[in-house]
C-alpha cells in the first residue's frame, strides 16, 4: 500500500466513519465498500454507519467483508431530529474522528454542531444540484470536500469561491484486475450491457425502448442484458415485452460483483444514457474488461475518461437515433469493435483509477484534516444543527422571491374547495418548460398547425394576463379549470397549455388541498382534473446561452421579438440595453438548474415518461418536431399543413450573446 498508508500515519489513529442511509445496489456504496476495505486492510479503524431502515429490500446488497456496519435502525417513523441527535452522540464519542456523510443528506446539517476534534470530509458523487446545494449551505462546516470529476470541483468553486481551498479532486478506484482473456466476439451478434439503477430521474432507463426499436429498424442482431433493479423495471418489462419474447432483452436484477465481472467481460458494448452522473464505476468496471462504452456526453466524469473515437463512444443526452447508429456501426465494423475494446482496457491500467491510488489520496486528505483539528484549525461551527427540509420537489417554490410567494398564495386561498370534475376535453397536454427554453416559438408553431395552443401559460395566475384569470375572483380553481377546458381545448378534443414548474407547483398544491383530492397522490389528483394528461417536457441542452438570454430578457425588458421586427415588452418600464453582469448570469443560470431538476423530479416521483425535447432539436427541424409532438397526441394533420409550419417569434441571440459567453467563461475560469 505504500508509505502513506502505513500504521505509522496520523489518520491510522483516528477512526474514519462512513454514513448512508441505507445499502443498496448504487456507485456510491460500491465507492464506499472499495475505500473502506482498503482503509482496514492499511490498519485504519473504519466503519460504516447505516441510518435509516431498509425499504427497499430488493436494492439491498450484502455488507463488504472484514468492514464493521452499524445499521441504526430506530424504525420508519422516527423524527429526523432523534436520528440527528443519535449520530450526533455517535461522533462525539467516538471523537477525535473523521465523518463523511456521502449522500446522507438528512444528517448534512449535523455538522454545524459538531465539535472541532470531529473532521468532516463532504463527497460530491454527482454532478447533482442536490449536491451542490449541500456544498453551499453547509460547505463552511467541513473541513474538505472531495469532488470525484474536476468538472465537479469547478462548479464547487463557483457555487462557493471562498472555500476553494478545501476542495480536492480525488477519482473512484476500482480493483486491479488482471488483462481481459481473450474476447470472443460473436459476429453475427452485439452483446450490451447497461448495469445501472433503472430510474428516469438519472439513468434515462426508458430511452432504451427508442434505441431497442431503432435497432430493429436497422436490422442489427443484438441482446441487452439490463443487470439492474428501480421502479422502472415493471414499467420496461412491459414495454419491450415483444424484445423479451425474442430472447433480445434480458432483465437480470440485481448481481454479484462477481456476476457483473463476468456479464462485461462477455459483453461487446456497456450502455449508459443517463442526463448526469459523477463518474459512473460501472464504467470503469466495464472499461477494464475491455467492454466498449457507448455512453451519454455528460459533463462530469466520463469526458475525463472516454475520448470519442478513441476507447469509446459519446452520444448526445437523449439523442435515442445516436445510440442506435453507434451501435450499429460497432456490430458492422468488428476491427473497430475490437480496437476500441483494446484501447478502453489499456485506459484502465492507469494507476489514477486504481482503488489503492484513491485510498492513498484520501489518507493523505484525513493527515491534512487530522493535522488541522490538532492546531484548532476549525471551519466554522455554529455549535447547533440545521436540518435540512425532505422536501426536494419543493425546492424551487421555496426558493421563489417572498412577494411572488405571498401573492400565489393570497389568491389560492380565496378559493373555495367544491369539487366539479372538469369538462370539455377528452386529453390535456402540458408543455412544461423553463425560462427561455424556446417555449413560446415552438407553442405558436403547434398552434398555427393544430389549433392546439401550447404558447399560453394559462396557469399564471399571479396576474390578470392568464385568459380566464378574471373568473378567479370569488370563485373555485375547479370551477377556473373547467371554464379553461371549456374554451380552450381545440377541434381535436385536446387541451394544452404551457406551464413552468413555480405555477404549476402552485395548482398542484391547491388541487391536493381539496378534501376529495387529499388521499390521493399527484398523478391522480391530476388525472381526477384534466383527462389524460400527458406532458411534454421541453429544456434546453446549452445552459449557459439559456442563462444569458434570461438575465438579458429581465434586465432589457425585451422577452420577445417578432418576424417583422417588433419586440415584446412588458408594460411595467420601458426597454433598456443590459450591461454585462457576471454575477447576474450566475444566479439566472442556478435558476434554470433548479426549474430543471424540479420538473425532472415530479417526472420521477410520478413514473411519468414525458416526451422530451431540447431547444436545439426544435430550432434545427421546427416543422420535424411539430410533426412529432401531434403523432405523440394522436392528432391527425394534413402533411400539407406541416410543411407550412412556422412561428412568428425570432430568435434573440446576437453577436452580443456569444461575447457574453465568451466573457462568461473567461471570468469562470478565473474564479478558480
């Protein structure tokens, strides 16, 4: 193990103890199972702390051997503050330690209190607004973060410059393992494995329907063996049912370490499709095996691993037809197959993805952090504990200036809660969106095509500039509801309207409210209102251009532009020319972020597979994806009518955008 880890060393006398809420088949659990093994095997006292009970069995995976587990089960119903306060009395006795809470995020706000012999050594898996979130309300309580991308370390350094120093890029490791035995491709079939969490949220586990059925439009002879378990798995069963019969698809569950080893090395690709990720240790499992990744082109991680071309394959997020050519150029071309293979396997021999080389590094990390608590270098404690609220779907209404807050709630609550089931529509569809995502050019679109107006956010309710928003004097949300359906839904029978996560946070809230709704989850309380719902969800891939265009929209005050040249502006001031604002453009790019991983999370919680659609997709082919959006609804159009598809509105960006870009990313860079 070396020097560093040598019984000889100061972490080797301070206990280092590991905190999740529960074992279950997750990267960070295999993460901490490889460090902590490595740790005892070094004579470091280590163990793991479990703090919350098992509820989903079937995600349970075994204990790592020769690692000590305390599994605090207290049962379901204890109060976060009794299982705050038990860790808490934990740490203190075992004092002078090290803690790192890993995603435990209920117990993040314990670290305000604990004492300064109690080291804290934050771990941001994923490139997660969730953690970063974390980092920034806590980050002044730790004593280091660890970051396992320097994509991550970057955004950490933005999210809270003054802490830069204790911020440390420190990849997964994975076991040594000896060169992969010689694969034996078989030429008349691809072998793909995607062992990963069956979640939308993250993974995106139901794009492997569209990739399935583009394969079978390309006539590529494959087999995927899904070795994983979530609460999609029901839902993909049945919907590759026809691939199952065929013996194409393959559900494994839940495997072995051992099993997994074994399934990548007789497997030709690993898929991953996921929007984000930290960087994935199946990859590196899979790399080691000399299993090609064909992967998404997320920001974190995976660049640092994965060079197009060269060792394997990077796909746009959700770009469902560049999985499936990728593939079947890898099942068409085997001298590229078995070249790739070769370079991912050579990849791995590097010494930085070896679990002994994390293990090193992080040794080294609890010396420092050891050898700071001896000379009371203390971060700042608070001496009482913060908890941190459950409710994540609410983050971005929590986080809503007070005055919008206060007047979305004075007008709900002069409603008065009498049901009346809707009438009027036999389907509603919902464009969820954010900010400046290209939502108001695409509604007018499908309105000029189909008389299906998505460009109108009928649930705005704050003001009176919402098409029925004057009934709501005096009057129910239902009865509002019904008058909108009523008047709003097209020949074909479709209701739509656009909507952003604030408002529709908003109407959901009330809705749950009503006695006859209040048992019910989300996704029937809706169903009880608007028949059918279905919700397209359209964002946008470039962030920061999305960012830029809103900070130019509300300090401008100019949000629209028409094909005759005219603009758009809202009554209230008259329009100005915006001056940079690097800090302006950062708040409105955390904005978007949270709108963004709102929506995805109702999506999630609900089991709702949206159609989703990026901003760039729908500039490229506007008519393309009007097209697709009506066969989506089931809505018939004449394919004359599409081919005249077009919007009013014109896109804003200007030479002016890409210098701000430009400014933008320098001024970042220099923030490091």
């Amino acid at each position: 193990m070396g020097r560093v880890l040598g019984r000889s060393s100061n972490a080797a006398r301070v206990p280092i103890v590991f905190s999740t809420p529960n074992w279950h088949l997750s990267g960070v659990s295999t993460f901490t199972a490889h460090l902590a093994r490595r740790l005892v095997q070094a004579g470091i006292e280590t163990r793991i702390l479990i703090t919350d009970p098992p509820r989903n069995l079937l995600y349970r995976i075994p204990y790592p051997e020769s690692v000590p587990v305390l599994d605090l089960d207290m049962g379901i119903d204890v109060k976060l503050r009794l299982r705050c306060e038990k860790v808490l009395e934990l740490l203190k006795d075992e004092a002078p330690c090290v803690f790192i809470p890993n995603y435990d995020f209920d117990l993040f706000g314990i670290a305000e209190a604990l004492p300064p012999d109690v080291g804290v050594v934050g771990v941001l898996h994923s490139d997660d607004p969730l953690y970063y979130k974390q980092w920034r309300r806590y980050g002044q309580a730790w004593n280091a973060c660890v970051c396992v991308s320097q994509h991550i370390a970057d955004t950490a350094s933005h999210v809270r410059p003054e802490l830069a120093r204790r911020i440390h890029v420190i990849p997964y490791g994975i076991p040594a393992a000896g060169p992969p035995s010689g694969r034996l491709h078989d030429e008349n079939l691809l072998r793909i494995v995607y062992p990963n969490l069956l979640n939308q949220h993250q993974k995106r586990a139901l794009d492997l329907v569209g990739i399935f059925r583009a394969l079978k439009r390309r006539g590529v002879a494959f087999q995927i063996t899904i070795a994983g378990v979530g609460k999609l798995e029901k839902p993909l069963q049945d919907a590759l049912g026809e691939f199952v019969a065929r013996g194409e698809a393959v559900f494994a569950g839940v495997l072995t370490p051992v099993e997994i080893a074994g399934l990548m090395e007789r497997s030709d690709v690993y898929l991953l499709t996921s929007n984000f990720e930290g960087l994935p240790l199946s990859l590196l499992e899979a790399m080691q095996k000399g299993c090609v990744p064909v992967v998404s082109a997320v920001a974190s991680g995976i660049p640092e691993v994965v060079q197009d071309g060269e060792n394997g394959c990077l796909v746009p997020i959700g770009d469902v037809d560049g999985f499936a050519g990728r593939l079947a150029r890898l099942h068409a071309d085997r001298e590229l197959l078995r070249g790739l293979s070769e370079r991912a396997a050579e990849t791995l021999t590097q010494k930085r993805y070896r679990d002994e080389t994390m293990a090193q590094c992080y040794v080294e990390l609890f010396e420092q952090v050891v050898a700071g608590m001896t000379c009371r270098e203390s971060p700042c404690r608070r001496g009482r504990m913060h908890f941190t609220p459950r409710l994540w779907p609410k983050l971005v209404f929590d986080n809503l200036p007070f005055r919008l807050r206060w007047r979305a709630r004075v007008a709900l609550s002069r409603l008065w809660p009498d049901f009346q089931p809707p009438c009027g529509a036999r389907r509603c569809c919902f464009l969820c969106t954010t900010w400046r995502s290209g939502s108001t050019f695409l509604g007018h679109a499908v309105l000029v095509a189909a008389d299906l107006d998505l460009a109108t956010e009928h649930f705005y309710l704050q003001t009176q500039e919402a098409s029925l928003g004057s009934v709501l004097r005096g009057r129910s949300l239902l009865f509002y509801l019904e008058r909108l359906m009523g008047c709003r839904t097209n020949p074909y029978g479709i209701f739509g309207t656009k909507v952003m996560w604030r408002d529709f946070e908003v109407v959901l809230r009330r809705l749950r409210q009503l006695p006859e709704l209040r048992s019910l989850t989300e996704l029937d309380a809706l169903r009880a209102v608007f028949p059918k719902p279905l919700f397209l969800f359209l964002t946008r891939a470039d962030k920061l251009r999305q960012a830029i265009s809103l900070y130019r929209a509300e300090a401008s005050n100019v949000w629209h532009r028409y094909d005759d040249g005219r603009s758009y502006v809202t009554p209230r001031r008259a329009p100005v020319e915006p001056e940079y604002d690097y800090a302006g453009i950062r708040r409105a790019l955390e904005r978007v972020a949270r709108a963004d991983m709102a929506w995805r999370d109702f999506f999630r919680r609900n089991g709702i597979q949206p159609l989703e659609m990026t901003y760039e997709a729908v500039s490229a082919s506007l008519s393309g994806t009007v097209g697709r959006i009506l066969e989506w609804l089931g809505q018939e159009v004449p394919a004359e009518r599409l081919g005249r598809v077009r919007s009013k509105y014109v896109k804003l960006a200007d030479a002016k955008t890409e210098e701000w870009v430009r400014r933008y990313q320098r001024d970042s860079r220099q923030d490091l």
